[in-house]
C-alpha cells in the first residue's frame, strides 16, 4: 500500500473550508490516511480515447490545421461511480506524453474547463477545441445542477499546469506529477461532477493536439459514491490507438486499441477475378478472365492475331535498326504511339 505524501494535508487544509460533509471527519478520502481503504486492479476501470475532430484546419483566429483533438475518459463499473481526482506523486507517478504540441486558445481559455465559453466561440472558434483537465464537465461548471468547479493543485518544484498550459496562446506540452510533493486535479465529493452516469463513463481531459498521446494516471475512485468505505485508487494507462492486426502491412506493435487504420495488399480493382473488397493498396496482382479467344492483339507485333479478343502476354515484336530506331511507325519522329510500343515491350528478356 502506497503512503499519500505531504500533499494531501496540504489539500486537506485547504478544503476543509468548503467541503461539505461526506464522512465523520467532513473531508474526502483522499485527504485522508488511507487505512480503510482498498489498493486493488478492476480491469474494468479503464481509460479510452475518443477523437472528436480531425485535422481541423484553418480557422478565423488560428490555424488548426494537422491538429486533432482527443477526449480522455474513466470507464466504471457502477453508474453511481465517482471519480474524486487524478493524482501523481514520486511513489504514484502520473504522465501524460505528447509527441507533439498541445493547442491552448487565447484570449479565452485555461487549465480546466472553466475556460471553455461557447458564447465567444464566433469570434474565436479556437475555443472549442481548446485544452483542458477536467473531473466530468466540458464547461464552467453549473452550480443550479449540482457541479462544482475543478481545482488543481502543483508543487513549486513542479508547476506542471503552466507545462501544459503555458499562457498567451503559447503551445502547450507532456506533464509530469511525478515529484515527492505531487499534483492533482479534482472536485470535490460533495458535487456531482466525478458521477458516472448511465452511460459509465467520466470525462478527464480535451486534448487537441498534432501527436500521439500516450502515459498514465492514478485516479482515485469512490465506489458507488461511498467515500467512506469504498475509496479505490487505480493506476491506469492510456490506450495506444493503432492497427492491430498482425498480418497487416502496417501492424503497430504498441497498439493497443484498434484505430481502423489497418490496410491490406491485394487487387483493387473490381472487375478483376481476384478482386479483395478488404484490399486498401493496390500490388499489381490484379487478373482480369479473357472472354474469348486469347491471343497477341498488337497489330504491329509478328504474332499479331486477328482473332484474338484480349491479350496474353505472348506478342513479339521486331525493333527496327535505322537512324531513328525508335520511330515504330516511320512518320519521322518519335511519338506517342512510338512510346506505346516501348512499353509493350517493357519487361520481355533480350534476344541473344
């Protein structure tokens, strides 16, 4: 079992001022010692990715284009599941890699999701994919229906938000909370932001960005809402999204979710016998059924035959050896029908 560091008192100080009563000492469990509480591995918490936009493009404030932006979720086992925080420390270690940039929107805009205001988007579009860390909310939280605020909390010797989110419109980047202090975003107990719902399913983060993501992340869980009894914290890392198939030409090893992005070799084209409808690169094997009779049908080859209704591969042809050899059809210069001719000839082995 983990030891919780310094941190948390330091949470537990300041919450106590505003949290409502959710145990006998008033504060969540993660402020806590954790005596009573339970360090297993459900391997139906997971964490999932969806992609929201795709290489968005250029837009009235910003050029977006290459960026996608992605939405991190805490899959649960139980609808009235809640997720409290995501936290890491130097004995729990939280990462969220990024090979690229991080967008974050200016003027408009912040660390968590109370910087998303769909009542500026006209004049800044930008805002709706901006970047964010959340427990469950996508917008300034709604107090008339129970949500309240997401709080972030980073060391001096780790100020991982200002990484993330360095301000002025500055692309963000990777974070740690990876120090012997810690950091943590989270909500309290005593609103219904962390709640899983019926679909079982907590938002975490947006993230639009022009990489790959990849990590992990602690996560406390208050099963079935008990923060008392049912406190659980997970270690979960995030789904690498790639083609998973290993007979795929472009099988990602590290892959694993499945993204749709396999392809397949085979013949593309559909009149061809061998056509592969799951084919996506085309190989040249493509085989076409010769109605009739197969022959040479080049007028100009020695074997040409009249009879013929589609080619077999068999046509041979006399290469003329004047001043231009390379005139097939004698008018003086070399054109397009002299071209043709080469490339019929293209592939046939040298007589000695």
């Amino acid at each position: 079992m983990a030891q919780k560091n310094p941190l948390f008192g330091f949470i537990c100080c300041l919450l106590s001022l505003g949290a409502t009563a959710q145990n006998n000492s008033g504060l969540p469990n993660l402020l806590q010692s954790p005596v009573s509480s339970v360090y297993v591995n459900y391997s139906d918490f997971t964490l999932e990715i969806d992609t929201v936009a795709t290489n968005i493009g250029v837009l009235s404030d910003v050029d977006l284009t290459g960026f996608n932006t992605y939405r991190l979720y805490i899959t649960t086992t139980d609808s009235s599941d809640q997720i409290s925080a995501v936290y890491g420390n130097i004995n729990e270690p939280s990462t969220l890699n990024c090979t690229g940039d991080i967008f974050q929107s200016f003027p408009v805009g912040g660390v968590t999701a109370s910087g998303i205001q769909p009542s500026v988007w006209s004049a800044f579009p930008s805002n709706e994919y901006d970047s964010f860390v959340t427990i469950g909310i996508d917008a300034p939280a709604n107090s008339g229906i129970g949500q309240g605020e997401v709080n972030v909390i980073e060391s001096s010797q780790n100020p991982w938000s200002s990484l993330f989110e360095p301000g002025s419109g500055a692309l963000g980047g990777s974070f740690s909370l990876t120090d012997p202090t810690g950091g943590s975003w989270f909500a309290l107990p005593s609103f219904n932001n962390g709640i899983a719902g019926p679909d079982l399913r907590v938002l975490l983060a947006q993230i639009t960005t022009n990489g790959d993501l990849s990590g992990n992340l602690h996560v406390q869980i208050f099963l079935q809402g008990d923060n008392l009894n049912g406190t659980i914290y997970l270690d979960l890392p995030l789904p690498i999204a790639g083609c998973t198939d290993p007979s795929a030409p472009n099988f990602a090893v590290e892959a694993t979710v499945d993204d749709g992005s396999c392809t397949a070799f085979g013949c593309t084209d559909p009149n061809a016998v061998n056509f592969n409808p799951n084919a996506t690169n085309e190989d040249g094997s493509c085989q076409h059924l010769c109605v009739g009779t197969a022959g040479c049908i080049y007028p100009d080859a020695t074997n040409y035959n009249p009879s013929a209704d589609c080619d077999n591969g068999t046509c041979t042809f006399l290469i003329s050896s004047g001043s231009c050899m390379l005139d097939q059809d004698n008018n003086g210069f070399i054109g397009s029908y002299d071209l043709i001719f080469f490339l019929t000839l293209y592939g046939l082995p040298c007589s000695n």
